[in-house]
C-alpha cells in the first residue's frame, strides 16, 4: 500500500511549484494558473486525507472546491480583462499603485 | 521592486521543504488497510448521498456564489462601453 | 449625604459638554464659570464634612462594572486626594475669570476643555479602581494637548505632540505594570481585582522580587514622567512654555504624577525587592531635580521657561519628601504639591500678563516694568517670593517640612538640595530685577497694567497663599493623618 | 495684676507695626504724608509695651514672659521675653520709632512714601517678631521676613539700575548665611529628633528650652567630616554663625553692607542701627549655651569678629562716600560684638552682656551717624566728602550730634570712672575682655586686632567729621540746618549716646546674666563650658593700668593723626594716596572683593557649571528625547518602502515568513 504520506509530499510538491510561478510570474493569465495548480494540491490532500480515513466528506469538500476554482478562474479572467483594457497589459509587477 | 527569481525559488523549496518534514514527521491517524470494494470501485452514490443530505445548505450556497460570479465575470468582461 | 466624589466629576463634566455648545465668548466664559463655581461649592462641601482625623477612604461609592474582570466604578476622598481636590477646584474659577477678557478663537471649546480637564483630573483624585484611575489618567491628555496645540505659541505643534506622547509612552508602561500587577494578583489569590487598595496589599505576596521590582519601577515611570522629575522632564519647558496661560495653570494643576506616588508607589516601596536602593533612586531624582531645575532655569532667556524649570525644581521636593519616608517629611511632599499649584499658578499668570501687555516674553527685552504695571508687580512679588521659600508663605512651610525631615534618613541628598536654595533665589531675583525692576524699556511703547479681573483672581490665589502659609493646618493635618499611615507601613516592614 | 495683664499684652508688639504695615500699604497714599502716622503710633504702642515689660523685669528678672501655641504639625509659635529680648525689644522699637519719625520729613518729597513707611513698619515687625521668638523657627521665619524687607528697602528706588542690583546682592548674600542657618535647624532637629525618641504631643523641640536641655547628648554625638571628628554641636553652632554672618555682615559675607546704601538713608539707619544686622548677634547670643558647650565655636566666633573688625577697619579709612564710611564702620563694629561673644570661651556668661551692651550703644550712635549723614545729604545733596566740607557751619545742630556720635564711636571716656560716652563702656569692656583671654590662653591674637580697629576706627570717623563740617566748601552747594522732625530725634539720640553708657554700665551687665537662668531655662554656664572645653578665668579687675587706657591712647592718637591730615592739612596725602601707591589701591578696591565675588566666583565657576548644566546636560537630555523622536520618524520613513505594492513579493514575504514561522515554533516547542 502506498502510504498517505506519498500523496502528502506530491501535494506539496505541486502546490510549492504553484507557489513558484506566483512569486515569479509577471503575467495575470499564468498567475491564475498557477494559483489553480496551488488550488487542485489542496484538492488532492483532501481526496486522500478521505481516501485513508475511510470517509467520504473531504471528497465533497474536493467537488465544492473545485466548483469553486471555476467561479475564481471567471472572476480573474474577467478583472484580468478589465485591467487590459484600462492599461494594455497584464503584467501585475508594474500594476503597483497600491504601495506605500 | 524586481521580481527575484533565486529568491523564489528558495522560498519555495523552504517552504516544500517545512511541509514535506512536517507531513513526513507527523504519524497520521489512517486507517490500516485501504476498503476493498471490487464489485463497485466507484463512489459516486456515496457523494452524492452526501452532497444532497448533510451538505445541502452549503451547495446551495455554492451554487448561488457561482451564479454570482458568473453574471459578474460577463458583465466585467463585457465592459462598459460596447453593448 | 451627597455622592460628593461622583459629582465632582459629573459636574464639571456636563457642564463642559453644555459649554462646548455655546455660541459667544460671555457665554462660554459665564457657563465655565458657573460649572467651576458649582464645582467648588461640592468641594467645600466635601471638606467641610471632611473628617481629618481618619486615614479612611470617605464619601465612598462602588458599583459593578465588569464582574469576571473585577472591575468595579469605586470612588472615595482620603486626605491625600482632598487638598488637590481644594486646589484645583480653587484656582479654576480664578483662572477663568483671569481669561474673561482675553480674545481668542472658539472660547466655547477653550472654556469646554478647562472643564474637562478639571473632571478628569479629580477624576484620577478619587478614583480607587485601577481601571477607572488609568481612563482619567489618559482623559487629562486630551485637554492639554488640545490646549497647547490650537492656542499655543509659535512651537506649538511641536511642543503638544512631544508632551502628548511622551506622556502617553509613560502612561502605557504603567499600563502595563498595572496589568502585571492584576494579572500577578490573580493568580496568587484566583480572584480577579483591579481595586487600587486591594492590588496594593496584594503586592507583598508576590512571590517573585524580579516581578515586584518590574511592576513597581513601570508604575512609578509613569508617575515620575508626569510630575516630572529628572531626567524624564524634556517635554516640560516645551509644552509649558508653548501653551496659553489658561494651559500652562492647567499643567501646574495637573498634580496626577505626585498623587500617584503616594497612593500607589509609596506603600508599595517598603515591599519591593531591594527598598533601599528604590528609596536612593527617588532620593537622587528629587534632590538631583531641585538643584537642576534650579541651575537650568538661571540661564534661561524666557520668563515663560524660566518659570516651568522652577517647576521641576519645585516638583523635586515632593519626589525627595516621599523618599524620606518621614510621617512629616511625606506630608511635608504632599503640602508642596499644593503649595506648587498656587504658587505656579500666580507665576504663570504674570508671565501670561507680561506677554500679553508687552508682547515679549524675553526677560532682556523687558525692564522697569513696575512703574507702568504696579499691581502685577505685587502680585507677582508675592508669587516669586513664595515660590523662593520665603517664610509666612506656603513654599517655605512645605519646602521646610521635606527638607527637616527627609535629613533623617537621606541627609546627603538634603544637602545636595540645600545647596539649590540659594541658586533658586538668584535666578528668581535676577528675573524681577531685569524685568520689572531698573530704567523702563521704551522700545514696549505705552502698555497697560493688567485688568480688574485679572488683579482679583491673582491677588485671590495669592492671599491663599499667604493663608495657608501662616496657617498651613487646615490641609496639613489629614495629609499628616494620611502619612502616618503610609509611613508606619513601612515602618512596621523595617524600611 | 497690672504686670500679668501687660504680659498678655506682648503679642502686640510684632503685631502692630505689622497691622501699620497693611493699612499703610493699602490706604497710605490717601493719607497725609504717606500714612506715616499708622507706623508712627503703632511702634511707639510697641515700644511702650516693651518698655513696660522691660521694667517689669528688672525688678524681677527670674519670671519672663513666655508664651507657647501651636502653628503647625509638631512647631509652635510663641512669645519669650527674657532680659536679652527687653532689651533688644525696647532698642528696636525705640530707635526704629526716632527713625520713622525723621523719616517724615526726610521722605517728604518722595512719590513712594506710602509704600515707604508700609515696608519699613513691617521691617520692624520683622525685627521684634525675631527679637521675641521662642523657638528657633520662629526665629528663621522672621529671619528672612527681615531680608525681605531690606530686599524691598533696599531697592526702593527701584528704578535705579544700582539700587535694584544693591538689592539683589543683599538679599543674595544673607541668603547663602540663611542657608547655613537653614541647615542648622534641620540638623538640629534630626538630632533632637533621635535624641528624643520622636515627637510627643504638647513638647515643642524647637522651643529654645527644650533645645538647651539636650545640649549635653548633642555635643556627645560625634559627625566625621572629611577626616575630622567634629562634635554635631560645634557642626550645628558653626551652620548657626554662618547665618549670623550673612546677616551682621561679617568676612567673607558682608559684601553686600556696603552696598546696601542705595536705599534712602533712612533705611539705612534702620539696617545698621535697629534691624537686620544685630540680629545675626542676636542668634548667635539668643543661643549662647550651645555656642558655649561646643567645642572650638567659640573661638571661630572670636576670630572671625575680630578679623572682621579690623578688616572692614582699613577699607573706611580710604573711602570717599559718607555713607560708605559708616558702613564699613557698621561692619568694623558688628564684628566687635562678635569678638565679645566669642570672647565667652574665657569670661563665660559676662560675654553676652558686653556683646549686647556694645550693640545697644551701637544702635544709638549709629543710627544718629547715620541720621546726621542723612540730613546732610538731604540738605547739601551729595554724599562724597571730597565736595563736601565746611558744612558745620550751615548745619550747626547736624555737626554737633554727629561730632557726638564720633565721639561714641572712636569711644572717648575716663577709665576707671563712670564718666565717657556710650562706646567706651561697652567697646573697652570687650577690648579688656580680649585681654583677658589673651592673658588666660596666650593668645593675642584678638587682643592686637581689637586695639588696631580702635586705632582705625577713630582715624575713619574723625576723617569724616573733619572732610565734611570743616574747613571750606569744596563744590557749590546750598546747604540749611535740618527742620526740627529732623534734629529731635538726632538731638534724643545723642543724649542717648552721650549717656546711655554711663549710666547703666552695671546695672546692664548683671541684668543681661539673667537671660540663661530664669523661669524659663535654668543652665548652669559653668557646666556647658566644661563640656565645650573651655576654661572661665574668674571675674576682671586685676588688669594692668595701660590695658585700661590703651583704648583710650589709642583713639587719641587717631583723632591727632585725622587731626593732622584732615583739618590742618600739614601732611601732603597725594603721593600715599593714589592709585599708584599698591595698599592704596588694594584698600580703595576693597580688596577685589568685586572682581574675586562676583567675576571670579559667581561669573566664573558658578556660572561655569550653569552653564555645563543648561547647555551640555539639558540638551542631552532633550536630544535623546529628541532623538527617539527623529530615529521613529526615520525608521517608519524607511520601512514602508517595504510595501511594493507588486503581489509577487508579498506572496513571497508571506510564505517566508509562514515558514519561517514554523520553523520557529518547532524550535521553541523542542526547546521547552
């Protein structure tokens, strides 16, 4: 059997290369992207956290989640759109007017 | 401030790192074996029970939330301007 | 019988709040002093039915406010907070009255805040819980930095943010001794309190000499920063020199510092880890603080800053008086705190007067003054001869008292503080003889003395002066009776 | 009985003039001459009283008047009328009232008489409110209600630059004595308050009798001062005389006498004469026992007073101010009544009477010299003897008082007969006394300075007399005879003077003895002085035949020498005195007592540390309230550039910090 801690660590895995691309990305698009992968890690630890505890609540949790992802991909997408239009690009680095 | 790459990616092995120990060193609390279920390996019925009974409220929240979201995205989307 | 102690606050309280809504200078100026004069009937009430010859609390009222915190709104009068009581509901009345003529921008806020200040200051008089002492500790900022900062001088600014959070920076570490103090009691007695009398008895039994040394040092910084004694003192010839007239009385009024002393860290001294090396540390402060402020304030260009040094010169005597631990040397500190306030109080009028006749401040650019303002050359005579410790005024009989007595077991720094005697009596003479006195200055044009009001309210502050000077036992005897109390509390711990 | 129901009476004296001073301070300017009445009466009242009680005591000297209330805490007030404080009462009121009632004329034409006679009647209540005190805080107290008031008179004319510093400087000088004093009394009261154990209800610890009944316990506790075992007596008598010099003007502290003749003449008079100065030999004969049973303080008391009289000696014979010569000869004498005091290590109790009696004399020709040099300052207008001269001629009555307050002063008398002036009996009674110490203890050190001040003494006065009324005028002034408010009262001084002396010579001295052993205090002399280790010679009269006429050879040889010089002008003075002769120039800058006080010690070193005070340490101080103030501004300034506002870097703050945090916590929890 494989052990739980396997499904664990592959999930960390995916979720740190998802954190990667966030930190370094400058895109909008690839950014939701990335935060996807970082979103289906968690969805992954849920499905096997119900797997090896016999239950099956984290599974619909998995469901809920991704339901969820969808309605945050639209969102981004669209303020993505709205952004492009206002300054001709996406790139969130230079979209800094919000510091200080 | 410059995106620095080096520094990402060290940040997220750190952080790869503290979690793979974490979950690693943590004994979890699974059950032995695995639930055998050759006859049926799939566990739609179950979800589905589940989903319709105990977690009705928050689905239908979910689908309110996605409702939501999908008349803000076209409107955003759209845009002012054009109609 | 009337709950004097809660009304002393009410009163001015309501009134402030009535004031702040008035439209004209009259009106604000008449409200302002109807509530201070109110004020000072249930003060002379209060002393009236005052029994001096009990250390017990009086006039107490108690109500729950927070049961599982153990809080409670817990009032009462005792014979270290009626004399202060006296005074600032006193010199009040007198100080408005004093301001009547003068023209400024939004009296009604001017004459609001003095009210305010006045509640909240007899607030921290009568407060016995902890919480309830530490909101009016904190409510008597508001006043003076509104006071400083809207109608200050040029520095204004400055001076009442620099005042604001110094203070405020010492008010919250002893926010924080407080709590140490409750949290710490809690858990020795499994009951939480911030009763001040109760907090204070616990203190002794806690275990840790670390703690009590930590609870007692962040409670007694926030007192001494207050007061202020050296070296906490820098925000002082600021703020006191920037502010109005009306603003520097206030801060002479605000007696919260020294209060604190003796109802909090005094009878918590005796218990504190290492008592003597405490009781050295204040002696130092004080006597170091006499002859500092009095030494600083003999090179100082400004009567204004002249006169808030003698301040700290002054303020040091009541810090050295409570060091000596003396029944007669502690009462000897509380009498100079009242003294203080009446005596800073003409002094800080005169100067107020000076400025506002001569438009200069800078004692150079004065001079010969008493040919054209011959009753504020009196006054102000009075003032800087009681504020010199001379004899039949009430200077000298606090000053005498700290002095004679504190010698008992802190001989040195008496001396150190003897030697600043001297040194106060030259700068005060050097000031009235290059202001007021010699060849008249022609260059300040044709000036005015100063009005009918103004000469009532100082020569009535002054006569107190005088009174209490030649008959001091009306407020010395229940500061004694209370001494007794703080003293052979120590006494029976060996110290 | 009439004498219980004076003695009831006795509050009034002080009170009066004090009540003249608030009439005539508020209502004077209304009344005619400045309310000089109010003050007038009410001194006279006093003066009756106290000459009253005076009587009263002479017949019975044993039962004085005293009196104890309560004023504050554990102090009382009270009321002691003792021989010393009759006499002192009744020369006080009297002299002061002849002062006020030449002053009515001599400050007529002053707009600020009001505030005039309001200040001196308090400065008179001042004074007998010291002289009666029966504790030594009383005595403070009225102590420096006297500087005060010297304060406000000396700077009546406020307007004048150097009347307003004359002022300061005196009130600053007394102070640094008053100090001294101040510190005395607390020593004295934290020992008394050890010896006896805290306070108990009804005994007053300051009240003198209660003070000397401890005087054995005090000179038994030894104080270690800078390797010196010093007895707590002969520290707190020692703290006690510095306030007395301050206060009677004696070396190092009387620079501010001199100077203190910017006030009217008037007031003059007052200081040197009635108040003020005699009170620092009041205190110091007021508590006597203590001197007496201290070791050593004795002696400093007789140094410095003889040091004292002969120093302020050689500056009055080179000044060129009438005023400025009596005052320095005020100094010259205060410090003869502090050598007679002193002189008790040798002659015991008989040293108050001759101190006192010298005082009283004192009082009576100085306040006359200082009289006449008023009416000839007012009637001539300057007060330099070089632009004076030939003046008795227009002044008769002016010259012919004062030529007997000269004769007082240089004490002109027959030894060995009851006929002289008042300043023979009293200043020859403690130059044989100084003999007699020398005698007894081989040490002729107060003996010398006494007849070299005697010798100067006479050269200064007779200086003055023969510059001012002989000879011909040396300016161009209109002088006229002083109205008669004026001459009564010098013309009642110099009978005083002439006779006073004489006629009371013994009667004073066996009088004043009972001041220590009375109803009120019961000491045995004898004892305290073996306690201070000083040895009492037995009674005089077996002195050699010159010692007695020593005094009066030498005063004659001064007025010859005056003589001399000043009136027959054979010698040529201009080579010996001018600014090139180094003793000339010494003498005539008073000893750079100016550039030594004030350049060197207060400009200097006082203010140098001033200075160090306000401008290094201050600033310091405020820097580093300042500075915590600038490093938060700086620091917040800097650090929100922290907020990029790009996401990126916040994602990868927020994870670094999570694992960072983590990491953290695991640490601790394996620590602990």
């Amino acid at each position: 059997m494989i052990p739980l801690t396997f499904y664990l660590g592959l999930a960390a895995l995916l979720f740190s290369i998802g954190l990667y691309g966030v930190m370094t990305n400058k895109n909008g698009i690839r950014m939701i992207m990335c935060i996807e992968l970082m979103l289906n890690s968690a969805n992954l630890n849920l499905v096997a956290f119900s797997s090896y505890t016999d239950t099956l609540n984290g599974q619909v949790f998995a469901i809920f989640s991704i339901a969820l992802a969808a309605a945050e991909a639209a969102v981004g997408f669209a303020i993505f759109m709205a952004i492009y239009r206002m300054h001709d690009k996406i790139n969130l680095d230079e979209l800094n007017i919000l510091r200080w | 401030m410059k995106i620095n790459r080096p520094l990402a990616f060290l940040v997220a092995l750190l952080f790869t790192a503290v979690i793979v120990v974490g979950a690693f060193g943590t004994s979890w609390n699974t059950v032995s074996e695995l639930p055998e279920n050759p006859t049926d390996q799939s566990n739609i019925e179950g979800i589905g029970m589940l989903l319709f009974t105990h977690y009705v409220a928050p689905f239908e929240v979910l689908s309110i939330v996605l409702l939501a979201s999908l008349i803000g995205a076209i409107y955003m989307a759209k845009g002012e301007g054009n109609q | 019988m009337l709950p004097v102690a809660s009304l002393l606050i009410l009163v001015p309280l309501i009134f402030a709040a009535v004031t702040f809504f008035t439209k004209t200078k009259e009106q604000a100026a008449g409200l302002g002093f109807l509530g201070s004069l109110v004020t000072l009937g249930l003060t002379l009430y209060a002393y009236m039915n005052f029994d001096s010859s009990t250390a017990a609390m009086q006039f107490f009222e108690s109500i729950e406010w927070i049961p599982s915190l153990g809080v409670n709104y817990s009032v009462g009068i005792d014979g270290i907070s009626m004399p202060l009581i006296l005074l600032i509901s006193i010199v009040i009345p007198f100080l408005i009255l004093y301001s009547w003529k003068e023209d400024r921008e939004a009296p009604n806020r001017f004459y609001g805040l003095i009210l305010t200040m006045q509640a909240a200051v007899i607030g921290v008089f009568v407060a016995l819980d902890f919480l309830v002492f530490y909101i009016f500790w904190e409510l008597t900022l508001i006043p003076l930095f509104f006071m400083v900062n809207i109608w200050g001088g040029e520095k204004r600014v400055h001076a009442s943010y620099k005042f604001f959070i110094y203070t405020h920076v010492a008010s919250l570490v002893m926010l924080l001794g407080i709590f140490g103090l409750f949290y710490a009691s809690w858990q020795q007695t499994g009951i939480p309190t911030f009763d001040i009398r109760e907090l204070v008895t616990q203190f002794q039994f806690f275990e840790s000499s670390l703690l009590r040394d930590a609870i007692f040092l962040s409670i007694i910084f926030g007192f001494l920063a207050k007061m202020p004694a050296f070296p906490f003192h820098s925000w002082l010839p600021d703020a006191y020199s920037e502010a109005p007239t009306a603003g520097s009385v206030l801060f002479v009024l605000l007696k919260i510092g020294g209060y604190g002393l003796f109802r909090i860290s005094l009878p918590m001294l005796p218990n504190t880890g290492n008592p003597d090396l405490m009781i050295t540390m204040l002696g130092f402060l004080g006597s170091f603080s006499i002859l500092y402020g009095a030494l600083v304030a003999l090179r100082q260009k400004d009567l204004k800053r002249m006169i808030a040094y003698s301040s700290l010169s002054h303020m040091g005597f009541v810090t050295l008086g409570a060091a000596g631990l003396v029944t007669l040397s502690v009462s000897g500190a509380m009498f100079q705190q009242f003294s203080h306030g009446l005596i800073m109080s003409i002094l800080f009028m005169s100067a107020g007067a000076i400025q506002t006749s001569a438009g200069t401040r800078i004692i150079n650019n004065l001079g010969g003054l008493a040919k054209k303002m011959p009753k504020l050359t009196v006054v102000m005579m009075v003032g800087f001869m009681a504020s010199l410790g001379l004899p039949g005024l009430t200077g000298f009989i606090a000053e005498f008292l700290v002095l004679t007595f504190s010698y008992v077991n802190l001989p040195g720094f008496v001396l150190l503080a003897l030697l600043a005697i001297v040194i106060t009596a030259g700068y005060h003479l050097w000031a009235m003889q290059r202001a007021m006195f010699g060849v008249y200055n022609e260059k300040l044009g044709d000036i005015m003395d100063i009005n009918s009001l103004q000469v009532f309210s100082m020569a009535a502050i002054a006569l107190l002066v005088l009174y209490f000077g030649l008959n001091p036992s009306p407020v010395l005897n229940m500061m004694i009776t209370n001494s007794e109390a703080i003293v052979s509390l120590a006494a029976a711990l060996g110290v | 009985m009439v004498k219980t129901a004076l003695e009831d009476f006795a509050f009034l004296i002080p009170l009066l003039p004090a009540l003249a001073f608030v009439i005539t301070f508020f209502f004077g300017r209304k009344m005619p001459s400045g309310g000089a009445i109010v003050p007038i009466l009410a001194i006279a009242a006093s003066f009756v009283i106290s000459l009253m009680i005076t009587l009263g005591l002479l017949e019975n000297p044993g039962e004085v008047v005293s009196q104890s209330y309560s004023w504050f805490a554990v102090l009382n007030i009270g009321i002691l009328i003792d021989p010393l404080a009759a006499v002192m009462l009744s020369m006080v009121s009297f002299v002061s009232l002849l002062i006020h009632i030449y002053a009515v004329s001599y400050m007529s034409h002053d707009p600020g008489k009001a505030r005039y006679f309001a200040e001196t009647a308090l400065f008179t209540a001042a004074m007998l409110s010291l002289v009666l005190s029966d504790n030594i805080l009383q005595l403070f107290v009225s102590w420096e209600l006297v500087g005060l008031c010297s304060y406000l008179l000396i700077g009546f004319w406020f307007e004048k630059p150097s009347a307003a510093a004359a002022a300061k400087k005196a009130f600053l000088t007394t102070r640094i004595g008053d100090v001294m004093f101040l510190t005395g009394i607390i020593v004295l009261t934290s020992d008394l308050l050890k010896l006896a154990g805290g306070f108990q209800d009804g005994v007053y610890l300051l009240r003198f009798d209660e003070i000397f009944s401890y005087i054995p316990q005090l000179a038994a506790l030894q104080a270690n001062i800078l390797g010196f075992e010093v007895s707590h007596l002969t520290l707190i008598t020692l703290l006690f005389f510095g306030g007395a010099v301050g206060k009677s003007g004696q070396f190092p502290l009387h620079v501010w006498l001199p100077d203190a003749m910017e006030g009217p003449t008037t007031v003059s008079a007052l200081i040197h004469a009635a108040t003020m100065v005699t009170a620092g030999v009041y205190l110091v004969a007021r508590t006597f026992p203590m001197f007496i049973a201290a070791p050593d303080s004795l002696l400093v008391v007789a140094y410095l007073g003889g040091f004292t009289a002969l120093f302020a000696g050689t500056m009055g014979i080179v000044m060129n101010d009438l005023k400025r010569v009596l005052a320095f000869s005020t100094i010259s004498q205060l410090g003869y009544m502090m050598l007679g005091l002193g002189l008790g290590s040798a002659i015991g109790l008989e040293a108050v009477g001759i101190s006192i009696f010298h005082l009283i004399n004192h009082a009576f020709f100085k306040a006359l010299l200082f009289l006449c040099a008023g009416s000839v300052i007012h009637a001539v207008g300057t007060q330099d003897m070089r632009e004076l001269g030939g003046v008795g001629k227009v002044m008769p009555i002016t010259a012919a008082t004062m030529t007997i307050a000269a004769l007082a002063l240089a004490g002109f008398g027959i030894p060995g007969t009851s006929i002289g002036t008042s300043g023979f009996f009293s200043k020859d009674a403690i130059i044989e006394a100084a003999y007699l110490f020398g005698e007894h203890s081989n040490n002729w050190i107060p003996y010398v300075f006494s007849i070299a001040a005697a010798l100067l003494t006479s050269i200064y006065i007779f200086r003055l007399i023969f510059m001012t009324f002989t000879g011909k005028p040396r300016s161009d002034y209109h002088g006229h005879e002083s109205p008669a408010i004026m001459t009564i009262p010098l013309s009642i001084l110099a009978l005083f003077a002439l006779v006073f002396g004489g006629l009371t010579k013994t009667g004073f001295m066996s009088f004043l003895e009972e001041t220590f052993a009375n109803s009120f205090v019961n000491i045995d002399i004898g004892s305290l002085a073996v306690i201070g280790q000083n040895e009492l010679v037995e009674a005089a009269g077996h002195e050699p035949v010159f010692v007695l006429w020593l005094p009066l050879i030498v005063a004659v040889v001064g007025l010859a020498v005056a003589f001399v010089i000043y009136y027959l002008r054979i010698v040529e003075l201009g080579p010996i005195a001018s600014m090139k002769n180094p003793i000339y120039r010494l003498l005539y800058k008073r000893y750079y007592q100016h550039e030594i006080y004030t350049e060197f010690f207060s400009l200097g070193i006082v203010y140098g540390v001033i200075a160090f005070f306000s401008q290094v340490l201050d600033v310091i101080v405020d820097s580093i309230v300042e500075g915590i103030g600038i490093l938060t501004v700086g620091a917040s300034e800097e650090l929100r550039k922290i907020q990029t506002g790009v996401v990126q870097s916040y994602a990868t703050a927020v994870i670094l910090g999570v694992s960072l945090l983590i990491i953290l916590v695991k640490l601790i929890m394996e620590v602990l």
